[in-house]
C-alpha cells in the first residue's frame, strides 16, 4: 500500500478553492493533465456517487467516483473505478482549511493505493508531483488567468453612472444620470460592469406590467463586469463575473450585489458573451434538462423561435436529438430559426399553429410544448399537444392565462416555471451557468451578438426591441 | 459553547516548528506574553496529564493540563483548570502539518470553551488574536526563515 500526501497554501480565501474543487467535474478546466472529463449519465457533479469519465492528456482514461463531499469540513473523498493505469485500491482525500492569518487556503490532499511491485517510486512521483502539485500550480494560474488588474480596491461606495426609470411610459422614460454604487455590506461585491444584457422583461418593468419596481428606480437583470471590492467568501477583487439577478439595477457602470448571485467566468467566455447569454442561455438549460428531460425522438414545440430564448431552445433541443417545430412571426425569421435547428418553423401571426404541427407530426401532436405566448395561443397549444404531453409556460407575451386549460383532454401536463426559482440555491446556479458556458464552448449554443448601444442610449435598444427591429442579443456598453 | 480558530503559515518545515513547540514547558521561548513557566510535581513536561503553571506578563496565573501530545501527528491538546480569564470546559489544541509545497508548516490554534454571554466577543478576540495569532507571529520570527 502507498500513501501520498502533499500540501501547499493557496493565495485566495477557502470559500473561493471550496467552490472550485467541490465541483467533481471541475479538474478539466483548472488541472493541466486532464483532458475531457463529463459526469456520468448527466448526473450534478456534487451527487454523492457520480461518476467522473475523464481522459488524461497523456492519453490515459480514468473513471472516478465521489465517495463524500462535505461543505461543511470543505472534504471530497474519492476512489478509482477503472483506469488505463495499473493502479488498484485507490482513495483520495481533499481537505481544504483556512488560513485565518491572511485569509488564504492551505490545501490537504492525500491517498492510498496500490500498484505492482517495483513500480511504487514511480507511481508515487507520478500521483504526488504529476497529479497533486500540477495541480495546485494548476488551480493557481487558474485562478489567476486572465485576471484584469484592480488597484484600489477600497470597498467604500464610488461614483458611478446609470439608467434611471423616472416614471413608467414609453422608452423616453429612461434617464441617464450620475448613479452612487452602494458600500458592500457582508456578503456583497462591489462590480465595475463591463457589458449588460438587455431583455424584454426590462421592457414589461419600464411600462409598469410587472410590479418590481417603484420609479424613480434602476432597470436591468443582467451584466458582466470585474468585481473591485468584495466582502463575500467566495468571490475575489479581480475575478471576472456576471449575474442574471431577479432584482432590477443592472443598467449602470458600477454596482453593488449579493456575491451568492454572481458566477465567476471561465477564460472562454468573454464578457460580452456572459451579459447578453446568461440569463437566456440559463432559461434554455432550465426548461430543456429540469422542467422537462428533453430525449432524442422527442418533439418539442418553441414558440418565438427566432427570439432571444427561443433560439437557444432550437439549438439545443436538436443537439440532444429533438425534432424541433417552431412558430415564428415573418419569413426571415423562419430561415433564422432553421439555421439554428428548428426543422420545421412555421410562420404565423395569429397565433395560428396546431393543424400544422399535427400534420408534421402524423396527427400525434408536440411532446413538450415552450410557450412564452400566453393566453392567447391557449386553445392552440391545447389542441397541439401530444397525449400525455408537457406544456410549458414560461412567459405570457400576449397576457397571463385566464381560465385553467382542460388538460384532461389530453392527460397534458401543465408547468408555470421561473428561472430565479432555479438559481435559488447558489449550487443550482453554479451548476446551470456552468453547462450554459459549457455549450458555448462546445457550440452547442451560439450567441450573434449585432446590437450594441451605449448605455446612455439605453432609450434607443428599447424603441429598437420593441419595434421588433433586431434579431439576437442587445447589449448596453458603458 | 464558543469556538475560536486561527491559522497561519510558517515558513519552516514542521519538525523545525515542532521542535520548537512540543514542549509543554517552554511558552517562555517563542510567545510574547509568557514569563515563566513550570511543571507542576517536577514531572517531565512530556508527560500526559502534567500540569503547567505558567505566569503571563501581565501578572496572571494559569494552570494547564497536557492532555494529548503526539509527535505522530504534531499535535498537542490541552485544558485549563485555572485562569483570570474567566472561562469554563476550556480545551484547546495546537496542530502542525507539513506543506510540502514548499516545505513550510501550516500551523492551526484552536479552542473550545463557556464562559458568559457578555464576555463572549472579548474573549474570542482576546484569544484568537491577542493569544495564538501572537503566539504565530512571535513564533514566525523566531523559526521562519
């Protein structure tokens, strides 16, 4: 029996390496042996029992399985299932601990196992040095990868500029004013906000149709940017992040918020892509892995198919092997939503859909249904509906439904989700923004991003959007 | 019941640090805040269950008993069983492990104990900064490199 142990002491607080390592399938980004890694049969990567299948990028292949994992004493226990290596028996541990003097890391990991005889000197050089000091050195650069430089980094409240709703109305609403960044309070960060996403709820919010705000009052769900202050355990001044928040405020050079709502970017997703993505792309992963399990065969039914949420969905619901029918408004927007997976989109202005997708579907109706619609396509996707098939309503363009849908007509089952009810918890957010991020760089999903408008012309991406002149992702530079 | 603990990085590989603090009768030689220091019954200071009745600059008294000392582990727990600092059930524990990274020690202090609510915040700060992030940093000048 071997046992190796190393240790080393990394520069960034516990909460930060925790919620890096505590994600078993995290070691393909930050660790410079492994390749491909995936978690087995689409399971979390902190399920107790996953199993990681992952290439070595000297060529080898290992299967691993998590044994334990503890928030609470930062401790992931792990043994091999099977390797191209020669090893047997083999259990690791990693503990991490804080250094209170500082507010680092150290970093304890350790195993036991056994390979043939003559070969423990190399294989402990090889688990010691290969595995666990490349990877501390790894998690290191990782963590300092494309950091932007941040000097003073005084976590009091600073000047800023933003978007402000003066009333609600029309886009002449919007104002744009010297805007104060609050001091972070526990547990807050402090972002100097290098991209926003614009969205059509922002649109619902200005014209007062959903009660989120009380005017005067910021607008905005979602941006990207570089924290310059941070008061929260597990996000560092310089790390680069973005949000997709249910309180409205994003709309502005400089803010403040709650770290447990901020994800941290890989180096492959710049931040242009994170602010006009996150919050669509998350819609996406949501709807197609949670409220309903998307299979190959299925056949799924978007709505809007050539809108901001409506392509990710076509794009991909056809990579997990979906026949995809889409409804769309114009003839461009039909050729659209084909380029991006919709087999068959068809063009409709009245709401108008079901005797098609019967007759795409031999008389047997969409499996799942994305609706953003509302009440007045209800008869429609009633009638469009396969036995036993799942409607979703995840918006109400046209209006929110009056009467309850007689889904006892068709054994349907009926789903009202929202995305924030998804990110609630921190793990959850982690876990869909990291596979939104993940099929971006698998291109999976795409993102076009054509539009950019100042922030102070915020104005004019509203009176753009609502003319219905753009197509794909909005975004306000400040 | 309160728990403090304090970390901190030595840069010294751990039998050097260890070294230095196995024994149980030598706080005079690397904190700042020790006077002297005896073992009760002239027991050898390696010894489980030996008291240490030790005088702090200040003036005052404390009486500690050895109750885990593991060269094995460089670890040493001990209770206290008389103090002006007025705690109770008061157990700590000082452990070293090697970062091999480097070849440096992390060093971790922590301690368990009651006392009253009011005196709850003085006493970890008191503790965890004026006692072993001290006892760290003196012990940080004399072995670091």
């Amino acid at each position: 029996m071997i046992r190796v142990t190393r240790s080393a002491v990394i520069a960034a607080p516990v909460g930060r390496v925790w919620e890096i390592l505590r994600d078993f399938n995290s070691h393909a980004a930050w660790h410079p042996a492994v390749g491909a890694s995936r978690i087995e049969n689409g399971e979390p990567a902190d399920q107790v029992g996953c199993v990681r299948n992952f290439s070595l990028k000297d060529g080898n292949h290992i299967r691993e399985q998590l044994l334990a994992l503890s928030d609470r004493d930062y401790t992931s226990t792990y043994c091999i299932l099977d390797a191209t290596l020669p090893m047997r028996n083999y259990v690791a541990t990693v503990q991490l601990k804080p250094v209170t003097d500082g507010n680092r890391t150290f970093w304890h990991w350790q195993s036991t196992f056994d390979v043939p005889q003559g070969r423990e000197r190399e294989f402990t050089e090889l688990v010691g040095e290969g595995v666990y000091k490349g990877g501390f050195d790894g998690l290191r650069s990782y963590l300092q990868r494309d950091r932007p430089h941040v000097s003073g980094s005084s976590a009091q409240a600073v000047a800023g500029q933003g978007i402000v709703v003066t009333a609600f109305g029309g886009p002449e609403v919007l104002r744009f004013q010297p805007l104060e960044a609050e001091e972070p309070n526990a547990g807050e960060v402090l972002i100097r906000q290098t991209a926003i996403g614009v969205n059509y709820i922002d649109v619902y919010i200005r014209k007062g149709l959903y009660p989120m705000i009380e005017p005067p009052a910021g607008l905005g769900m979602e941006a990207a940017g570089v924290v310059i202050a941070s008061k929260c355990a597990h996000i560092m001044a310089g790390d680069r992040v973005a949000y997709a928040s249910a309180a409205p405020g994003a709309y502005a050079t400089m803010r403040t918020i709650a770290g447990d709502q901020l994800v941290v970017l890989p180096h492959y997703i710049d931040d242009e892509t994170a602010a006009a993505v996150l919050l669509k792309g998350m819609t996406a992963e949501y709807l197609l892995h949670r409220t309903h399990r998307v299979r190959p065969g299925d056949t799924v039914l978007v709505h809007a198919a050539a809108g901001g949420v409506g392509l990710f969905l076509c794009q991909w619901a056809r990579a997990l092997g979906a026949r995809v029918l889409g409804t769309v408004s114009t003839d461009e927007k039909a050729r659209l939503a084909a380029t991006n997976g919709c087999e068959y989109p068809l063009v409709t202005r009245s709401y108008s859909f079901a005797q098609e997708v019967k007759t795409h579907t031999g008389g047997r109706g969409a499996d799942v249904i994305y609706d953003g619609l509302g009440s007045a396509a209800a008869a429609e996707n009633l009638a469009a509906l396969a036995l036993r098939g799942h409607w979703v309503s995840y918006g109400q363009a046209s209006g929110a439904h009056e009467t309850f849908p007689d889904l006892g007509a068709k054994s349907g089952t009926l789903s009202r989700p929202v995305l924030f009810h998804y990110t609630a918890e921190r793990a959850a957010l982690l876990e869909i923004a990291g596979r939104v991020f993940a099929a971006l760089r698998d291109g999976i999903l795409k993102a076009d991003i054509r539009h950019r408008y100042p922030l102070l012309a915020a104005a004019d991406a509203h009176r753009d959007l609502e003319a219905r002149r753009t197509t794909g992702p909005l975004l306000l530079l400040p | 019941m309160i728990k403090v603990y304090t970390s901190s990085v030595i840069e010294a590989p751990a039998d050097a640090v260890w070294a230095r603090v196995r024994d149980f009768n030598g706080l005079p030689k690397w904190t700042p805040f020790v006077a002297d220091s005896r073992i009760e019954e002239g027991l050898p200071a390696d010894k489980i269950g030996c008291v240490r009745n030790v005088r702090l600059k200040d003036g005052g008294v404390i009486r500690e008993r050895l109750l885990t000392l593991s060269d094995y582990d460089y670890q040493c727990s001990y209770s206290i069983l008389e103090s002006p600092m007025g705690v109770a059930n008061y157990v700590a524990t000082l452990k070293l492990t090697p970062v091999t990274d480097g070849n440096k020690t992390f060093a971790e202090w922590w301690a368990e104990f009651d006392c009253a609510p009011e005196k709850e915040r003085d006493l970890a700060q008191g503790i965890g900064q004026g006692v072993f992030q001290a006892a760290f940093d003196s012990l940080k000048s004399i072995v670091g490199r």
